[in-house]
C-alpha cells in the first residue's frame, strides 16, 4: 500500500467518476482522493480507512471517513449503496481480496480497483536474477514489513473479474512513467510492461 501523495492514478480514477455521485473510498488513506473528487467531481463522498492517521488526515480536511477495515466491515453496507465504489492501491494488503471485489461489485453500481502489477519484467527480473523479493516504486516496503500480502498480476485480475462474473467497463495500464499504455495492446504486454492498472467493474447485467 502506498502514500497517495505518491500515486500518479488519482486523476486517472477520478476521470472515470461522474459529477455528483455517490462514492465510498475503501482503504482511503489521508483522503488525497476523496479531495479530488470533492474538489473537481462535487462527489457525495465517503470513506472507510483502517489506520487512525489516516482517519485523521481525513477529518482535518473535512472529509467524512469512518475508521474500518475492509475484510470486515464491507459486509455493514446495503446493496446499491453507491454510484462508485472505489479501491485503490488497497488490493494487496487485504486478507480476502476475492471477498472484498465481491463486496465492492454489491455496494457500488461500479467499482474501480487500481492496484500494482506483480507480473511487471522488473518485478520477474528480481525475482529471476537477484533471487530477492522486488522492490520499486510501487512496491516500496521490504519483505519482512510490508502491509501488502496479496500480489497479484493483471492477468490474475482478469481471471478473478471472469470468475466473479464481473464486465470490465474500461481499464487502463500505466507504465513506468505513470503514463497510459495504448489500449489496443494485448493484455500479455500490458502484463508485461504496465506498473500499475486500473480498472472499472460492475455486475453483469447492470447498464
């Protein structure tokens, strides 16, 4: 999990969210997102944030963000509850990702998940030559005291969205350079060569 006064994908995401939606930020952070949102989106957001600095970046930016934990709490929250239900750069650090994709899918008439890739060439490179659990930018923390237990690939990621029945709407790759990678390409190259991605869900069915 990363600082989001880091991230290159605020805007990304916040690109993908209508004016005036109903929003709900899980694993929010300091509320750098929500500010956007509020700021550029005029958004009816929340947020749901496990740490308590976190928390109180949030209230110090008259934000309303409630402490909890997405494993546990998700469940608390009636369908259709929001336009959006984001999660970003929180993927990897849950206990019961699958669950909580599911939880996101049920809360949110759409949700958007950023997380970063595992499958990366520098990531296998690490792994491949040094013998040595990766670090890079986005994958910041040593082995023994990262939050993040859960890696997974964008090809993974597809394969839990076909498993959940959920329709990717749109998704993005970003390079090394927080840039958008061509859409055209092949999910192998993006699995490849994009850091990080985003990606929009909702249920089947839903329009």
């Amino acid at each position: 999990m990363n600082d989001h006064s880091s991230r290159v994908d605020l805007l990304l995401v916040a690109d993908m969210i209508e004016k005036g939606a109903r929003v709900l930020d899980v694993g929010c952070g300091d509320g750098s997102l929500l500010q956007i949102l509020t700021d550029q989106r005029q958004v009816d957001g929340r947020g749901i944030e496990l740490s308590q600095s976190g928390v109180n970046g949030c209230v110090a930016k008259g934000l309303s963000v409630i402490q909890g934990d997405a494993d546990t709490d998700l469940i608390d929250y009636p369908d259709d509850a929001f336009d959006y239900v984001i999660l970003s750069q929180t993927l990897q650090a849950t206990r019961q990702p699958r669950e909580v994709v599911k939880h996101l899918l049920r809360i949110g008439r759409r949700a958007i998940v950023s997380f970063p890739n595992f499958g990366h060439w520098r990531i296998r490179a690490q792994v491949a030559f040094l013998g040595r659990m990766p670090v890079t930018k986005n994958l910041s923390y040593a082995w023994y005291d990262t939050p993040n237990i859960h890696f997974c690939t964008i090809r993974d990621f597809i394969s839990l969205c076909d498993e959940l029945q959920a329709d990717v709407e749109k998704a993005v790759a970003l390079d090394r350079n927080g840039s958008a990678m061509r859409m055209n390409l092949p999910w192998a190259v993006w699995n490849m060569f994009g850091e990080q991605a985003v990606f929009m869900l909702k249920r089947h069915g839903i329009k």
